[in-house]
C-alpha cells in the first residue's frame, strides 16, 4: 500500500493492492474524472507534486512517463511510499 495525498482537495488515502487511486480518492469524496479505467483515455491524467509513479498506462509516451510529472490515476501506482497530486 502507498499513501496519495490529494494536494488542492486536503485529502489523504492508503491506496491497497487491489484498488486504483482513483477508487480510494473518490471513496474519500474526491472528486475523480474518469472514463475508460484502463490507461488509454487520458480523461483521468493528473499533475504529480511529490513522489515517483508506477505508470501502468498507455496513455502516456515513454518520454513523459519519465518526466513523472503527471499519470493516470485510474491504474498507475507509486513506486515512492507517497504520491501528492494536484487533486
Ligand atoms: Fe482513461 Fe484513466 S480513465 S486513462
């Protein structure tokens, strides 16, 4: 599990195995756009403040997942203990 704070929102969640960031946000009344749940889209794209993700779309080309300044929230992860984005 890793911790995503919802930086513009003032909202913290644990993100478990087995659910998106995307789920734990809007469990915890943050409102997330999302559409195709599943990297392709781009609808649910964030800015990263702090923190590395895991990219897991295919949304993103390789140059700008290694910028990790921004990801899909519906299906990336966190590689750092700790995510903030601009939520
Ligand atoms: Fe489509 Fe996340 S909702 S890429």
């Amino acid at each position: 599990a890793f911790e995503v704070e919802a930086a513009a929102s003032g909202v913290s969640v644990w993100v478990e195995e087995g659910m998106s960031i995307a789920q734990a946000l809007k469990d915890a009344g943050v409102k997330v756009d999302v559409s195709c749940e599943e990297g392709v889209c781009g609808t649910c794209i964030c800015d990263v403040l702090e923190g590395t993700p895991d990219h897991r779309d295919h949304f993103l080309n390789d140059e700008e997942k290694a910028d990790n300044d921004q990801m899909a929230v519906c299906c990336s992860r966190a590689k750092s203990e700790r995510l903030v984005i601009d939520l």
